[in-house]
C-alpha cells in the first residue's frame, strides 16, 4: 500500500468535509459523518478526518503510479507528504 498524506487548516472541520464528499460524490463513492469521510476515487482510496483546526486527509493506493496520478490529478492543491 501506498500513502501520501496532507493536513488542511480549517475553522469549520464538519463543513469542509461535507463539501469535499459531496463535491466527489457525484463521480465516485462516498461516506461521511460530521469528522470524518471517505472517497472511493477510481485510483485509490481517499480518508478524511478531522483533527482540533485540521483536517488530515491521506490518499491510499495500490502502487506508486496511481498514488502520483491521485496528488496530481484529482487532489492537486494539498501539500502531500509521502509516507514510508
């Protein structure tokens, strides 16, 4: 498994969440609660979860191709940190 991770300041944790999953929710499959959230993006599968004022967000994928492909593509403006 491959991971790459990102921490997102944010005043309003429940909302940001909301409007990721929704805005993902209309091409692929997702759930959420009030702090927490998944996407089951075609490359991998994204993780969302609220933190104090952050929410953690981490893409797993099955190689390091698609891993690259979801930080580029679909998820571009975060600061991804690759994990071991």
């Amino acid at each position: 498994m491959f991971v790459s991770t990102a921490q997102i300041a944010t005043d309003n944790l429940q909302r940001l969440i909301t409007r990721l999953c929704k805005h993902w929710g209309h091409k692929f499959p997702v759930s959420f609660e009030a702090l927490q959230g998944e996407i089951q993006l075609g490359l991998g599968r994204c993780l969302l979860q609220a933190q104090d004022n952050a929410l953690d967000v981490r893409l797993n994928a099955a190689d390091d191709e698609q891993l690259q492909r979801m930080t580029i593509n679909p998820l571009p403006t975060f600061d991804w940190q690759r994990q071991a």
